[in-house]
C-alpha cells in the first residue's frame, strides 16, 4: 500500500494532510525517514509518525440503498455523490457487526465495488479494500447480481434462452455470459448477470429491440438490500466473507 494511503488508513488525516506531514519530514518506515507518498509499505514495515507506530485500521465494508439521481463517484458532478449519504444520521446500526463510528468516514478513502447509473438504484456495496473489490467484481468469480428491470416493451418469453446462451452486445467480441430471467410481469423481469460490463443491463435488453425504463439492483452475491432508500450499514462478516463459488 502507498504510503499516503497507510497514513490516512492509521490515522484521522486525509491525504493532503498525509503530504503535509511527509513534507514536513515526520514520517519513518523502519527507521528510515522517507518523504515519497507513493512509497510502497508491505505488511511487516514499521511506519512511525511523530516516533509513534501506525496501526492501520481494520477494512470497512458498507452497504447502501443508491437513490435516483445521485452518482457513485468520489465527488459531485451534474448529480451529487452517493457518498454524501455516508453519514451517521443515514446509518442503520446492525446489531450483529458495529463499525467503527466513532472514526471519521473519509470518503476519499472508499470505492464503490461495481457503479449503478444515475438513474438506477439500488444496491452499492462500498469498501476501503480493493483486494475484496477485485474479487467480487471479476467477471469470472460467478458473483451474481440481481436487477429488477422495467421495461418499454413487454417481454418476449421466447427471448429467454437468449440470455442463457449469452447475448451479443454492441462493440464487443464476446457473447455476455450466461444470464437468467425471470418474469415478474409482461413489462418487468428479475435479471441475474455475473459480468459487469459497461451499462450491460440496458444493453442487453438494447439489443434485443427493448430499452430499459427502470433499473433496480437488489443482490450482490450472498447480500441482499434491507435499507431503506438513501441508508446504509456495515456488512457482517458473513456476507463480507461469502465466497461466490
Ligand atoms: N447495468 C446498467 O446498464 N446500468 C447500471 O446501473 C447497472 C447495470
């Protein structure tokens, strides 16, 4: 991990403040004074600010319900960021598995694990680990993710076994993999996917001749969303564990 990265994982800084005190000579790595941000710190370094040894905090792993209208990128642009939901008033707390409230949830710090739209809702799961991201968001780790899709048009059931077989998306080489379909009525179907391409949902039903209206995530591997709209929760440590395969 970088060095600006471990500071801030240790410590109430952010990563401006994490410059200041590298700058400012402060920090050591094994008793060498280093001032680089982008040094690499491995698991068994001793990082000191101030002659006081950091001790990165445990990962963080957060579920929330996304509202219309908001994007899932670190700061604002046309819409507001999810991220300004991650306030103590919006968390549920889970009895089963606490966070640690009282440190500050810097956002800088976290990533959004697979993005919705700005128009979709639904499910985000947000972390600090990039490693568990990784994993979950492989295309072949099988972590199915389940959309509650509205449409223009209703569906066609014959259209299904195309979806099991893998549809051909616009400007790509390979069929998407295989996706199941359930009907909920004629203008609405549950998809369960395992890839996340590029606004697959909506291209997927593209290019069947449908366009979607409406577009809600409601699973993630093993988690399932139980917040109301705008909150979130710490993850137990089942579901952050729960391994796809
Ligand atoms: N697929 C889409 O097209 N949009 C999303 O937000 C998620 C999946």
């Amino acid at each position: 991990m970088r060095l600006d990265k471990f500071i801030c994982k240790s410590t109430e800084l952010d990563k401006q403040q994490a410059l200041l005190v590298l700058q400012g000579k402060k920090v050591s790595v094994n008793g060498d004074l280093i001032i680089d941000p982008a040094f690499q710190v491995h698991d068994n370094n001793k990082v000191t600010l101030n002659d006081q040894v950091l001790v990165p905090r445990p990962f963080r792993y957060i579920l929330m319900h996304k509202p219309a209208a908001m994007i899932c990128s670190n700061v604002d642009e046309v819409y507001p960021s999810a991220f300004n939901l991650l306030t103590f008033e919006n968390e549920i707390v889970n009895t089963e598995f606490k966070g640690s409230d009282s440190i500050a949830l810097n956002s800088d710090e976290f990533h959004i694990a697979g993005r919705l739209d700005a128009d979709t809702t639904g499910l985000v799961l947000i972390t600090d680990d990039g490693s568990w991201t990784y994993n979950i968001t492989l295309p072949n780790s099988g972590c199915k993710k389940v959309y509650r899709v509205g449409l223009s048009k209703p569906f066609k059931v014959e259209l299904i076994s195309q979806f099991e077989q893998g549809i051909q998306l616009q400007g790509e080489a390979q069929l998407t993999l295989p996706a199941s379909i359930k009907i909920i009525n004629s203008k609405e179907v549950l998809l369960t996917i395992t890839e996340g391409k590029f606004h697959q949902v909506k291209r997927m039903f593209a290019a069947i001749g449908n366009r979607v209206v409406s577009l809600h995530r409601q699973q993630i591997g093993n988690i399932k969303l139980d917040v109301a709209v705008g909150k979130w929760r710490y993850l137990t440590p089942l579901e952050v564990n729960y391994e796809s395969n």
